[in-house]
C-alpha cells in the first residue's frame, strides 16, 4: 500500500539549456566546475560551459555513438568513449585531441584512478588501462562477458570491472588476475563505497549485491521489481541508495552492513528511476524519472520530495556540480538543462 | 474491454532469423533489405554475413548468455541483444524493424525470452516472430545426426521454436523430397506456418510483421492444421494439440498449469491455447516460452461453441498424459 503524500514540493528553478541532436547518454562535470562535457548516442561529444551552456569547444565524436565522458581529477583532461572501440582525450590546457583505437568492442565505460595515473577502459570483453599519455600500458582480455561497468579501489591500486560472472580485479603492472568476486549473475553497474570498505553491484536479475573489501563477504538484497541499473552511496558510505522501478529504496550500511535492516523508501517519482544522484558533499538525493521527472529529497531518510521539476522528456543522465549547488540533466531527446537547488 | 485491439502498439518489431549453416540466412537477408523499400531496417548479426546493402545498419554482436542467479531456464536471456538493442532505439534515427540474425548453433529460447524478461527491452520492442530458415536437401540429416548425451540438436530446437519455417533451396530437391521434409518439420512444429523459397526469395509478408507474440493471434490457430500432429519419427521433440469442449475450472486450471510449467518448463519450448474458462464471457488466450507465460480474455464467445484449444510443441510430451490431466480441468 503506498500513501498519496500530498506534501507540495517546490519547483526547482532551471538554468539554461542546450539542445544536443540526439539522446543523452553521459554527463560529467569538470572538477572546477567551470565546464561541463557530453556524450550523446548519436556520437557527438560537446564540452560547455557550466555559467552558460555555450559551447567551448567543438570536439571529435564517436562515429557510430559515444557511450561515455569522465574528467580526470585534476581537470586537465577529458577522456570518452564510444561504440566505435575507441577512447578520445582532448588536452583542456592545449586544446590538443588524441584518438586511441582499442579495437575489440564497445567502449562502454571509463574511470580514471583516484590519484589520477590512469585511465580505466572498457573495451567489449576487455580492460585496458591507459597512461596519461593516453598509451595503453595494460591489457587484459578476453573476460567472461562484455564488461559494465568499472571502479577503482580508494587506494588506486586495483581496478574491478563487472560483468556476467562477478567482479574481476586487475592490478596496473600485473598480468595476473588479482581477486576475483565470482557471482553467478549479470553485473550491470557497480558503486564504491567513499571508505572503499563496500562494493556495491545492481544486477540483471533484479538484486543488489554488497561485497565487503577484502574480505569477500557478500550479501544480496534481492526482490526489485526490475533490473538493478542506478545505485549510488552517500558521500559517508553509510547509505546507499537504489534506482528501480518507481522507487529509491536507501539501505543503511553503517557498521556490519544491512543485513537484517529494511530499506528507507524514498517515493515521489511516477515514472521509472532513470537516474540517480547524490549531492557530493551534502545530504541530497536527485533522481530522475522516465516521464521527465527530476525530484530532489533533503536526506536519506525524507518522508517527502523536497523539490521537483519536469523537463518534459525522461532523464537519461544527471550530475552535481561539484560544490553540490546545481544539478545537470540531460534527457531522452537530447535536452541538457542545468537546475539551481 | 473491446478497445484492447484497437489501442496502436508502437514498439519497433524484432524478427529473429535462426537457422542452420548453409540454410541462406545471408542471402534471404540481403533480399529483405533490398526488397523492403522505404523502411528502415537494422541488422544485429551474430555471424558475419555479408550484407550487402549499403543504407542498412548492420551490427555485430558476439552471442552472451546470461543465466540469472536462480538458475531458472526461464530467466536466461542474451546480453548482448540487451545492450545492443538497448542502445539502437535510443538514436534519433528510429528503425521501423530490427532483424537479429542468430547462428546455426543458436539458442532460440534466450534471444526470445529477452523480450519477456527485460523491462528496457519489453517496452520498446517487440519480438515479431522467429522465422527458422532450413535447407531443404539437407535438413534431413541435421535432424538425425545423432548428438552425444545431454547436447542439443540445435536443427531441432530451431525448427521447434519457429513461428514460421522457410524451406529454401526447393529447386535441389523434388516434390517427393519436399513433401517428406515438410511432413517431418509439421511433426516436431505443428503450429508454424511453412512457406517454400528459392534463393531465399519469399514475399516479405510471409516473413516479416507475422505478429506471432500478438495474443490476438492466438485466435487464428487454425484446428484442422493441430489435428495433423502425427507422430511421424521417433523423434523427441513433438507438437501435442489438445481440442476439447467445454468449459475449464480455473481453480484446477491454474493447477495444472502451475504444475507442469514446474515439472515441464524446461522441455516445453512454446505454447499457445485459447481455454473457455467457467464463468468468463471471453475467450482466455494465451502463449509462452519455456516457463514464461502470457495470457488475457479476448474476444467473447457468444454463440460460438465454447471449447479449448492448445498445443506445446516440447521435448519428450506425453500425449496421452497431456490431454488426460487437461480433461481433469472441465467443469464436468
């Protein structure tokens, strides 16, 4: 049973907006929060700026669609991938671009480690690792299936990549696999918790998984009604909140885990959670919705949505700014609006 | 209630292409694309063809089998075509069809049971029909190639699966061969439809926007064509009709049903029906793959005659036990 709250939320004010040509399939923030960048299914990458939606600079796409964009830690570079099996890096200081082809798949995701050397890819069934030259200095391929989803340890030192069959973990320099998470299961989208002591996985067969780091320990919160494909923690690793169906179910994590606990759930939403967010530093939860739908809730254990707006056309991406006081969302027609929270 | 036929799906149609090595999968495809003008149609191969037709999309995907975590046969679906597909009907350019293109040693169940199984999937797609393609000089042989215990006769799973069977290669065979080949593919599949080719060239009505997921479709099962199941080969895979009148109790209906979806799932490759349950006005029809079941009252029955009709095209079904265990469900 689900009570209708009534409780009036208010409107959350809208920036500008930029119209791309197509369906928005990653946003990223620079970590100054001067720029922001694009990747869009029909392949083209756009960095803007943050203040007003301009177009800094014109950049190569991805013939065929582009998948991903991610900002390395110091914000000099930005690295994207697409389903032609390469990675571009464009140079924001030189405005130099490289093209780096990896052959052998989709690149489907990229993370770059927390201290900034590398670049994680994932190529198909492969995962690359790239310096910051853009050189690919490791290899490994051929996993179980064609991987998800990527993260690093907090450390940096290993990379886990996610796929049907678990999680595998690399180490840059090592040819070995160095642990291997093994499920029996599709691995749809991974999420590190900030104290680097969780993993949690979203899944196929409509679960989350928790794995504890090193011990291996899991556990499964199985029962959504769809797959599992936006989680995200909370900047204290205590909560970890879940996109699926019309809810965001929040788990509390604190201590031995969630084990035993029942999830908060957080309603608001009347269409399916497309995406998901939490405010970097702060306590707010964003998500967006297939009907258009973006609704913020003051904490993880809100009883109502705090502020909404709708954009028209389902959310396919969103992002903070990293001081945590706008949000950027960018939707199934190819819209990409900022909002003031 | 009548408005349900009425309401537009506007789900991009997949038609997935299966059939043997050999069968002209690439040249029944090449023709398609050439012979479909104006529509936009995009290709998911699994094996490199040669498609040559320049304004077609033409992907390549690597077969991904994605058994889920309770190890249910039901719950199997192709992560590739999830990812893929996923992908496709976000661009822009929308497609009016998408044909997926499988390998001879492909199996069917998981590539269908994507379109039941994923939401992302299941509300922007919709699985059209699984047209098997099948050699007509040789098909023969690929059915009785005898495979070790406990592997699959890929032939016969493809054949059992299919919606519609095209016999290509008909000039290298005479009527004889053709007759007995066509009475060996009715025996295992009694349902789908078989229309005949030359190089691959069929009408493309014949293989494209057949609808055969539609419930409404269920109703055009025709009678006379399930009373032709004779059991021609000692073969394990088999159609059984069942065509009884009366009325079913939905009690011991769904009995049933829940019961042998639990001990037979896994052999049951397909099944339609259309039941006349006690004290509903309207025809209840019904398909599924495996365990996966889709059904809902359709058209009244009026002065019809109210009666059942289903058929499980399945491995290793006993008849006799089939239709004994149906007839406990009626009413009387």
């Amino acid at each position: 049973m689900s009570v209708n709250t009534t409780v009036a939320a208010n409107t959350l004010a809208r920036g500008w907006t930029a119209h791309l040509e197509d369906y928005v399939a990653s946003l990223a923030w620079s970590p100054d929060g001067e720029l922001v960048a694009t990747a869009s299914v029909g392949g083209a990458i756009h960095v803007l700026w943050a203040a007003h939606g301009a177009e800094r600079t014109p950049l190569t796409g991805h013939p065929g669609g582009a998948l991903a964009v991610a900002w390395s830690h110091d914000g000099q570079a930005l690295a994207s991938g697409g389903t032609d099996g390469a990675v571009r890096s464009w140079d924001r200081s030189t405005g130099s671009g490289a093209t780096v082809a990896l052959g052998g798949g989709w690149v489907g995701d990229l993370a770059w480690s927390p201290r900034g050397a590398y670049l994680a890819a994932a190529v198909g069934r492969d995962v690359v690792i790239l310096n910051g030259d853009m050189d690919p200095v490791d290899r490994w391929p051929d996993q179980p299936s064609t991987i998800s989803s990527l993260v690093w340890t907090i450390d940096g030192r290993q990379v886990g990549a996610g796929c049907y069959g678990g999680v595998r973990w690399f180490e840059p320099g090592k040819d070995a696999l160095h642990r291997d998470f093994a499920w029996k299961g599709s691995v749809l989208c991974l999420a590190m918790a900030g104290t680097g002591k969780w993993l949690a996985s979203g899944n196929q067969d409509n679960s989350v998984h928790l794995w504890r780091l090193w011990s291996g320990d899991e556990l499964e919160m199985a029962g959504y009604p769809l797959k599992v494909d936006h989680l995200e923690w909370h900047h204290s690793s205590r909560w970890l909140a879940v996109g699926n169906a019309e809810d965001v179910t929040v788990w509390d994590v604190s201590g031995k885990g969630p084990r035993g606990r029942r999830p908060k759930v957080l309603r608001g939403l009347t269409g399916k959670v497309t995406a998901l967010t939490w405010q970097p530093a702060g306590d707010l939860l964003a998500a967006g919705s297939s009907d258009g739908d973006i609704v913020l809730w003051g904490s993880a254990r809100a009883s109502a949505p705090r502020s909404t707006v709708s954009l028209g056309s389902a959310i396919s991406a969103l992002a903070w700014s990293p001081d945590g006081t706008r949000l950027l969302a960018g939707t199934a027609a190819g819209q990409v609006t900022v909002v003031a929270v | 209630m009548t408005d349900e036929s009425l309401t537009t799906d506007h789900r991009i149609p997949v038609t997935v292409l299966t059939g043997f090595l050999g069968s002209g999968k690439t040249t029944l495809l090449n023709y398609l694309l050439t012979e479909s003008h104006g529509q936009r149609i995009a290709v998911i191969e699994n094996e490199f063809g040669e498609i040559g037709i320049d304004d077609a999309l033409v992907l390549d995907a690597e077969e991904e089998i994605f058994e889920m975590n309770n190890g249910c046969i039901c719950c199997t679906v192709r992560g590739d075509l999830i990812r893929i597909l996923g992908n496709l009907v976000r661009r822009r350019d929308r497609f009016d069809r998408i044909v997926v293109e499988t390998t001879g040693l492909a199996d069917p169940a998981p590539v269908a049971q994507t379109f039941f199984v994923d939401d992302d999937i299941r509300t922007q797609l919709r699985l059209d029909a699984i047209v098997t393609l099948v050699d007509a000089k040789h098909v023969m042989a690929h059915l009785d190639e005898v495979k070790p215990d406990g592997v699959e006769n890929e032939a016969l799973e493809q054949i059992a699966f299919a919606d519609r069977l095209v016999v290509n290669k008909i000039d290298l065979v005479d009527e004889e061969e053709l007759a007995a080949v066509e009475r060996r593919l009715r025996s295992i599949n009694a349902v789908a439809e078989i229309v005949r080719a030359r190089n691959g060239k069929v009408d493309l009505d014949a293989v494209l926007g057949i609808g055969a997921f539609d419930l409404d479709r269920v109703l055009e099962m025709d009678p006379q064509f399930l009373a032709q199941t004779d059991h021609l080969h000692d073969q394990s895979v088999t159609s059984v009709a069942i065509d009884m009148p009366g009325d079913v109790e939905p009690g011991r209906l769904n009995r049933w049903l829940g019961k042998l979806l639990a001990e037979k799932g896994t052999d049951i490759f397909r099944m339609k029906g259309i039941l006349a349950v006690a004290g509903e006005e309207r025809r209840y029809v019904f398909q599924g793959v495996h365990m996966l079941f889709d059904g809902q009252p359709n058209r009244p029955w009026g002065d019809d005659e109210r009666s059942n009709r289903l058929v499980f095209i399945g491995r290793n079904l006993d008849r006799a036990e089939l239709e004994s265990s149906f007839a406990a469900c009626l009413t009387r």
